[in-house]
C-alpha cells in the first residue's frame, strides 16, 4: 500500500538508475544509515560490538569481496582465509614497521597487497573453471596459511608465532588494542563497510561489473562482444582480493587483536564465507549483508536462546545449534532456492501489489 | 515432532536447571564439541566438579557460594571472544580458556579489563615472567618447564650425559607446538645432543611420512607436543613402526587415558610429561564422587572422574578456589571482585600441608607465587602408560627444571612483548 | 642399491598405500557427482557419521542418551550388550541407506532441476545437520574404534625386502588391508556400473536426467541408491581412518584430502579417482621425502593442491574427466 512505485516519476536515467527506486526504499536506506551511524554507536556495549558488529561487519566486507569474484564474475573461490591472512599480516608488519602512519592506510595498503597477492594465485582461473577452479584456489589457501607460519619473518621471530596487534589511534581515538571504546571498535568498521559496499555497489553496474557478469554467464560469448576475459577475470581477482585484504587486516588489528595463521585463518574461514554469499544470494550485495548476518548472528541468537534463557547445557546447545543452521539452510533453500537476498526481492515484489494483487 | 521434542526439552531443563545464585563467579570457557573435544570435555568436567564439590560439601569459598557458568567455545577464537564479553558482565572473577589461541588473544583484553587469566601448562609461555603480565599466571609449570622436564628424564636414563644423542621433537604446527622449540635448542647446545624438529600440521590424521623419517633417522629419543587427533595418530604410528615406546615422552597434554587407548597394547611404555598427579586415589575424589557423582550433580556422566585431564581440571580448579580464599583474607571482604581476586592469585602459596587438608596430599608440588614470577616453581614428573591396566602411573617424583636456561628466554620473549606494547614493569 | 634411493622406494610404497584412501575417500564424492552432477559437500561428515553409528551399535550406546539424561534427568549410557563386529557393519550400513532415503525423500526431491550450486548448498546444510546430529545421537567425545583390523608392521614385507636389499621395508598392516578393500570396492563398483541394469540406469542417469526419466529410469530410486553406495563406500572410509585414530570429529576433514585427488583424476571418473589418489599418495611423500627438509617440513597440506593445481593449468578437466565442450 505504501511500498509502491506508482507516483514516483522518474525524469532522468540517472534517477532510473539508481540503487533504490522506490522512494520508501530510500527512505529506508537513510533512516538505517542514519540510525547506524547517529545512534547506535551511544548505545553499544562490549559485548554487542565483539560478539555481533564487529564479526559481522568484518564478514559482510569480506562477503562482498568474494561476492565480487563468485557472484558477479563466475569464479568460485576457496582461497577466501588465505588472503585475510595476507591482509592481517601485511597489516602487523606496516603497524609494527610504522607506527606514526595512520592505521586506516594501514590496512587500505594491506587490501593493496592482497589484491596484488590474488591477482598472482587468480592466473590459473585462465583455463580452470567450476568446481574445478574452486578447489584450485584451495592451493593458495594452504599455500599462504604455510607460509605464514613457517616464515619467521612475518611474525617478527616471536616465539610462537602468534601475531599481536599494538595499539594505534585514529585521530586519537583509539581504535585498536585491548583500550579500544566499544564504539571507536564499532564505527571504524562500520565505515569501511559503508564505504566498501558503496564501492562494491558501483563497481558492479558499472562497466567493469558488466565485463564481469559477461564472463560469469557465457565467457566465450563475452569475449566475441569485445570483452577482455583476461583484464576482467584479474580485475574481478584484484577487487575481490582487496575486499578480502581489508577484511583480514581489520579482523586482526580491530576484532581480535591477535591472531595465528593456521587458526584464524584456516580453510574453514573460506568455507565459511563462502556459505555466507551463497545462502545470502550469488551476485547481489544484499546478499553478502544477510549471508554475513545468518552464518555470524544466527549462532549466537541461537546459543542465547538455549543456553542463556532455556539453560541446556553448553553441549547440546551447540550441537542442536548446528542441526537448526543445517536444517535452515536447507529449510530456505527449498522454498527459495536462489539464497536469502532473492527471498528479499519476492517479499519486495509482493509489498508492492500488497493489498491489491491484481 | 522435532517441535514437541524441543518444546518438551526445553521445558524439562528449565524444570531441571535450578539457577545457583553464588558470587564467585569462574567462567569455564569449555569446548565439548568440535575438534579437541576429546580433552575438552573432561577438563570442563573437572573444573565444574571441583567447583559444585566446594559448594555442597563446605557451602562454597569463605561463605560465598561458587558459579561456573559454561560457555561453548569450540576451541574456536571468535568463539572465544563473545564467550569471554557473555561471562565478563556477570561479574568473571578469572578465565581459564584451555586453549593457546584464546589466551593470546584475551592477555591484552583481560589485563586492560583488570580480570587474571590463570593458564596452567599452556597459554603464553614467558607470562611467566610477572613483571611484564600482570594479569597472566601460569603456575605451577609451562611448556619450557615441560620441555625441561623431558630432557631431565632422558638425563636421568643416560646417567647425565647425552652427547651424540639424537632428539626429535614432533610438534603441532602452529603457536602451541612451536613453543617449546627455542628452550629445547638452548638445551641441545648445553648438553650436547643433536636436536631437530618435526612439524604436523592441523589436524595431523595423517602422519605416514613423518614416521617414516622418524624410522630412518632413528632418533635415540622422540618428544612430542600435540593436541587433538594429532595424539592418537602418533602413538599409534610410533607403535606401527615398533618405535620403542619408553623413548617416546609427550608434553601432558599429549598423556590422557584418550590418547593411547585406541593403539591398544602397543601403547604401552609410552610416557608423558605431568604436572600433577594421576590416578584417583587421592581423597578429594571420594569426596567428588560422594558430593558430586553420586548426589547426580556431576558436570560429566562420572566416567571422567580420575583420568588425566579431568584430574587437572579439577587441579586449575583448586588453584583458583586457594587463589579465592588467599583474595577474601587479603582483601577482608568475602565478595571480591577480578582486581581482588588478581592479588590472590599472586600471593598464592600452596604448602604440602594444605594440600593433604584439601584431599590432595602429593598431588602437585608446594610453591609461591610472586609478583615478579607467575610461573611457579616449574616442577615436572614423567608418568608412563600400562595398557594392561589402564593405568597411568608416576614414575618419577616432581623434579625442578633448567631454570638457567628458561629464565633468560623468558625474560627475552616477555622484553620483547612489553616493548611492542609500552608496558612498564609492575612490580617495586 | 644406495641407502637413499631404498628410502625412495619405501616412501614410494607407503605413498602408494595412502593414495589409495584418498582414492576411498574420494570415490564417494565421485559416485554422487557423476549421478547427480552434486557436489556433496557432506561426503567426509558422512563418513565421520557412518563411524560412529559403528561404534555406537557395537558398543551397546544408547543414543540421544545425553539429550534423553537432560530431559528426564535419568542416568542411561548403554544397553547390557555388546555387538559383535561384522554385524555392527551390516546395522551402520543399513543406516546409512535409512539416511540416503531421508536425503532424498526430504532433500533432493524437492530440488530436482535446480542448478548445481544450489544443490551444492543443499549439502552444505546436510553437512552441518549430520555434525549437530550425529554428536547428538553418539556424543561428542573420542570412541574407540575396533573391528579386528590388523595393525602395525607387516613382518613379511621387512623380511623380504630385508633379505633382498638389507633394509626392511615398512609398511602397516592397515594399509595393506585397506588397499585390498578398496579394490575390491573399485572393482565391484565397476561391475555393477556396467553390467547390472542399475549400473545401467545409473549411467542413463548419469548422461542426461531428462532422457533417463523419459525411457523410464526412476530417477528417485537411482538416487537412493547410489547415496546408499556412497554412504557405505564413507562407512568403509571411517572404518578405516578411525582404526587409526579414533573416532572423533577430525574424521569429517578427512574429505578435504579428497579434493585434489578429484581434481587430478576429473570429478566424473572411478578409475580417475584411484590413480588420482595414487598419484597423490606418493607425490607428496616423495616431496616431503626429498624437498621437505630443505624447507622446513609439514609440506603434505598444500602439496597435493599445488600439484593438481600445476596439472589443470595443462589438463582443465583432470586426467580422466569429461572434457568439457561449450557452445555459445
């Protein structure tokens, strides 16, 4: 009744264009920034900003990284964990080796090298595809999580190769080490996100991100029609890596401020953002956003809910806690199988002939 | 049905779970799921046992009734760390997470916090050193005492001299397995044997081709840091190649029960390092299975009670519950807070006499803590596997280690750490 | 011959014995992959499932015990008997077929025509449901598994190879076994796959879901069965690595060992999974044998993937797969 079009002329293709056509969609939009960026942060605690924004926002970056690559480009990846290892590491080595550089170009250079690092490992993508192409990638992800622990020099010779993030300030207000304020933790994220997903958002409607859709859906056929499938297959790498780098260097320095490669970046972490886009939705950035929001919120709601207000023990919990995750991820995907972004659009479509379908 | 069955549950365990309203608050930051559940369910098991025992048979610590709330971590960071931000507002008086990972990660947060970590043969290493960790404690033992420990024994069996001797040291590949490589270099170079390593990586099911090196090198001596199926895999390879077992010593997390069952026979004469006693015949466990087990209140089914890591459980548990009692006589307050609860932790003394009140006469070696050492007294013993009887037994008694060799690394590692982070020393 | 290259060939030899678990592990993936174009994600939980339901029926446990003690707070762990080994297997594979019918009957059915990645997803899902669910019925901790397998050093093997060259070889006893078993398996598969007339459908299947449904395949009882094959081929796959190290959740990565060997060996072939797997075996022990103490060891993880890696960038479809052809 509300939710509609109808009304809202369009005189311009920039207005036709743009991201949210309908005007309540906007609205929505402005409130949720506005909301996000003006209130909550008085609001936060610890505990909601280490155990639900902080992952969140730092998976949602991640997501879109690899959202880029698989849903907009066609080229699934496992080798998600090992490049948020070249993005905290090469983080921990510019804050160790710069302290007097402000940290947010600290980890925009890391998401530089990652892309870099990505570029290189995304080569092979030239004549492997599919699943195939997927478990290639596997190859950089145990390749660099190695890597890293074997060479002492990226943990700066520490005895047990374990990582530490030292305290560095933003406009002096600490944004990483253990005095960190729950909402300096919280906004410094945020704003990557937003500014990555405004990012993301125009680069995939925009040229480049129709070069990449080309390859995802016929590549063969993209490259008659004059695009480069080498320049966009290594351009989606590159973008997608440096998502990716960013994501690793804030988890490090800002989330858990210590880390290991082979735990905290390990091959579940690239399956597990790999779940988050495809239950989220392949090639949407909303997608990335409920994906990240299922896999990282739904455990802990669950877990509070069991064993916080039901008092099961922790066992249990977490095992039945697995069964509904699995059980829901199956649950949506048979009533919709194109992830919970899709989901959004049909309930969107709806709302907009609501209450009159006809 | 899967709604009945949860709604029926769910209403049981409410009707079953009768909250403990207590004061002391101890976090059990547990992991009875995932890949190290193995060890990680009798640990939790120990730990809470320990706790309900205080709290039925004496009516808890210096009056206050004791909580240990559970929080399932999976032995996964992330994990760790709402678990650690869910328990800290309940008022956590100390965290003792079982897992290296989760240590580094909340030694700067618990210190800034004003909450002790209390870490016992595992955890960073050189937070041994209390100058720089104020808020760390690892006593009695860490893995370089273990280390230690281990070459002492093998000392002991070659009648003090070990030149030309060749040691292995298969490790887990990450920051757990790594730590004791420094310590047993340094030892290498002062007794004169020949020292290399063996890296595992996670999760280590697959270990064929370290063994053969192993068979080919044919090391006088193999020491071994794993966790996990890592263990399992080891000693059952170690027996397939007919490595003979009693020159094969782990660190004690690498000496359950768990650990060299599933090998079978083969597994006997293998042995491991420990830090505590074995076996259940001590009192205190007659009084756990008496309070606890049979009053059905017990954490576990009861099956733990007595086996390796549900004993050092209830050890970590112990300490924290003295820790406790040493704040409330300090302090002159019955409900302490962290900060308080710190101050115990480091003018901790356990004398053999407390010990024998407690039920525990033998059970692990007497000591004080103080501000500037938070390791303890770094006391090992080696105890062996008899796969006949089940048993774990100590044959040796609680030896000091190489403190002359750990001492300097430790203050080097701990320097270090408080030069990157601009900590100044606490203690006068 | 040279010390060196007699322990080449021992490495060589121990390679070729892990490389046929691989191959076991990975033949699992490659049945449901070739019926129904699934990625199945859930192969290694299977097996980790399958292990347990052994020996949890071997031993007497009683299942849901834990959830059963929580709810009605009673003290039940196990029924008074013990069950004797081989008919423990019969009872894991029944239920293993008991599972692929449920898969199909409320999963698979539901998504018949759906693209492979959502599919994919669909196992993914499963994966995570077996692991709460299985640790919910058996429990969490460690079990002990033994079904009278040999273990340890083969004798006959150190003699002769003593005698022959003055070094005795090593080889497990397990190894040999699971060697054995698995051929048996390979070949019984490919017997049935060729001759038998739902080997048959199956291929039917196989090439062309529509095709094999107009001519009368029934594509659910296809399914069914060939989850019922891959659930027994994870059943044999976790008897024989949780010989070896109990059975315990690190059961479930062994799958991840599987994918390379895909990878080399093309996710369509049986054969291409066997000598995937042996080409994998004994590639990253030589490696790790002779270039993994150069540069600190630990060398297995990545290896096999760099190898298949360097292989597709040559062969994109693997050694045996299906090469695939595109039309625009």
């Amino acid at each position: 009744m509300f939710y509609r079009e109808a009304g809202d002329f369009k005189t311009s293709y920039k207005d036709d264009n743009q991201t949210f056509p309908i005007r309540l969609d906007r609205a929505g939009y402005w409130v949720a920034l506005a909301v996000a960026f003006l209130i909550v942060p008085f609001m936060v605690n610890d505990y909601w900003v280490n155990a639900i924004f902080a992952p969140f926002f730092i998976y949602a970056i991640a997501a879109l990284g690899l959202n880029i690559l698989t849903g907009y480009a066609g080229q699934v990846s496992l080798g998600t964990g090992g490049f948020m290892a070249v993005g905290a590491y090469a983080c921990y080595k510019l804050m160790v080796a710069f302290p007097e550089v402000n940290i947010v170009f600290h980890v925009l250079i890391s998401g530089g090298i990652t892309a870099v690092v990505g570029v290189a490992f995304g080569l092979p993508s030239l004549r492997i595809k599919g699943f195939y192409l997927a478990v290639a990638t596997l190859a950089s992800q145990f390749f660099l999580v190695w890597l890293f622990n074997k060479v002492p020099w990226f943990y700066n010779y520490s005895a047990s190769g374990q990582i530490n993030a030292p305290e560095r300030s933003v406009f002096g207000v600490v944004v990483t080490g253990p005095h960190t304020e729950a909402w300096a933790k919280y906004l410094i994220c945020l704003i990557f996100l937003v500014a990555l997903a405004w990012i993301a958002r125009n680069l995939t409607r925009g040229m480049m991100g129709r070069k990449w859709m080309g390859i995802r859906d016929m590549d063969i056929a993209a490259e008659i029609i004059g695009v480069n499938p080498l320049m966009a297959k290594m351009t989606a790498f590159a973008a997608s890596s440096f998502f990716v780098g960013v994501a690793g260097a804030l988890f490090f320095s800002v989330y858990l401020g210590a880390a290991e490669a082979g735990e905290s970046f390990g091959i579940t972490k690239s399956f597990l953002i790999l779940f988050m886009i495809i239950i989220g939705g392949l090639g949407s950035i909303f997608g990335s956003f409920a994906g990240a929001a299922f896999m990282v919120l739904m455990p802990v709601l669950l877990k509070n809910v069991l064993v916080g207000m039901m008092g099961w023990p922790t066992d249990l919990a977490a095992h039945l806690e697995f069964m509904i995750v699995g059980g829901l991820i199956v649950f949506f995907l048979i009533v919709e199988p194109h992830g919970l972004a899709q989901l959004w659009r049909l309930t969107k479509d709806k709302l907009r002939l609501w209450p009159f379908p006809h | 049905m899967t709604y009945k069955r949860v709604a029926a549950a769910s209403v049981a365990a409410l009707m079953v779970a009768s909250p403990v309203m207590a004061d002391l608050v101890f976090p059990s930051l547990s992991y009875r799921t995932g890949p190290f559940a193995a060890g990680g369910i009798p640990y939790a098991d120990g730990f809470a046992d320990y706790m309900t025992l205080l709290n039925e048979r004496d009516g808890g610590v210096g009056g206050v009734k004791l909580q240990v709330p559970e929080c399932e971590t999976a032995y996964n960071t992330e994990k760790g760390v709402e678990c650690y931000e869910a328990t800290k507002g309940q008022g956590a008086l100390a965290y003792n997470p079982l897992s290296t990972g989760i240590t580094y990660q909340l030694i700067p947060k618990a210190t800034a916090d004003d909450i002790p970590l209390y870490t016992p043969g595992y955890g960073r290493t050189s937070a041994a050193n209390g100058n720089v960790f104020s808020h760390v404690f690892n006593f009695p033992a860490n893995y370089w005492n273990g280390a230690s420990a281990a070459v002492n024994h093998i000392l002991d069996l070659n009648g003090g001299d070990l030149k030309g001797k060749k040691v292995i040291l298969l490790h887990f590949n990450g920051a757990y397995g790594k730590e004791p490589i420094p310590t047993l270099t340094a030892l290498g170079e002062k007794h004169g044997f020949d020292f290399s390593t063996v890296p595992v990586d996670y999760p280590g099911q697959e270990q064929k081709s370290q063994w053969l090196q192993i068979r080919r090198e044919k090391p006088d001596y193999v020491l071994f840091w794993g966790w996990g199926v890592m263990n399992q895999v080891a000693v059952q390879e170690a027996a397939n190649i007919r490595f003979p077992m009693e020159n094969f010593i782990g660190v004690w997390w690498s000496g359950a029960e768990h650990d060299v069952k599933p090998a079978g026979d083969a597994a006997t004469g293998y042995k491991a390092v420990a830090f505590h006693g074995v076996g259940n015949d001590y009192p205190v466990f007659g009084d756990i299975n008496k309070y606890v087990v049979e009053a059905g209140k017990a954490a576990g089914d009861g099956s733990n009670v007595g086996t390796v890591i549900y004993n050092r459980g209830v050890y970590a548990a112990m300490m924290l519950a003295e820790a406790a009692k040493k704040a409330q006589e300090i302090h002159g307050v019955a409900d302490i807070t962290s900060g308080q609860m710190r101050d115990g932790l480091e003018q901790l003394e356990i004398t053999n006499a407390r010990m024998a009140e407690l039920g525990m006469e033998g059970f692990g070696p007497e000591f004080k803590v103080s501000c500037a050492n938070h390791g303890g007294p770094g006391t090992a013993a080696i105890q062996q596997w008899d796969a006949a009887s089940g048993k774990w037994s100590l044959i040796s008694d609680f030896g000091p280690s190489d403190m002359d060799v750990i001492q300097p690394l430790i203050t080097a590692d701990s320097e270090a750490y408080a030069a990157e982070n601009n900590i100044e020393p606490q203690c006068k | 011959m040279s010390e060196q290259l007699l322990f080449a060939a021992e490495v060589t030899l121990n390679g070729l014995m892990a490389g046929v678990l691989y191959a076991l592990v990975a033949l699992g993936f490659v049945l449901i992959f070739k019926a129904s174009g699934i990625f199945n994600y859930a192969q290694g939980v299977m097996a980790l499932f399958a292990a347990m339901t052994l020996v949890g029926i071997q031993q007497g446990q009683i299942p849901f015990s834990h959830l059963i003690n929580a709810i009605f707070g009673t003290e039940i762990h196990h029924f008074p008997w013990h069950v004797p080994s081989i008919i423990a297997i019969i009872a894991a594979a029944g239920v293993m077929v008991g599972f692929a019918w449920i898969v199909e009957r409320y999963i698979l059915k539901h998504l018949v025509g759906q693209p492979d990645i959502i599919l994919f997803m669909a196992t993914i899902g499963l994966a995570y449901f077996m692991e709460g669910f299985g640790d919910m019925m058996w429990g969490s901790e460690l079990k002990t598994l033994d079904v009278g397998l040999p273990q340890g050093l083969n004798e006959t093997v150190l003699n002769v190879t003593d005698k022959l060259f003055g070094y005795g070889f090593f080889i497990d006893n397990l190894d040999i076994v699971a060697a054995v078993v698995a051929s048996l398996l390979v070949a019984a598969l490919t017997i049935f796959s060729q001759y038998s007339k739902q080997g048959r459908a199956l291929r039917a299947v196989a090439d062309d879901h529509s095709a094999a449904l107009s001519v009368g395949i029934s594509l659910r009882f296809i399914w069914v069965l060939v989850w019922s094959i891959a659930g027994f081929v994870a059943l044999v796959a976790g008897i024989m690595w949780g010989a070896k190290s109990g059975v315990q959740f690190s059961l479930s990565l062994i799958a991840l060992k599987a994918l390379p060997v895909l990878m080399l060996g093309g996710f369509t072939s049986i054969p291409g999974a066997i000598i995937g797997g042996l080409i994998i075996g004994v590639g990253e022990q030589l490696f790790e044998f002779a270039i993994g103490p150069l540069i600190g060891g630990a060398t297995q993880n990545w290896f096999a993937y760099v190898l298949a890696l360097i292989f597709l960038v040559f062969r994109p479809q693997g050694l045996f797969g299906e090469k695939i052809i595109e039309r625009v």
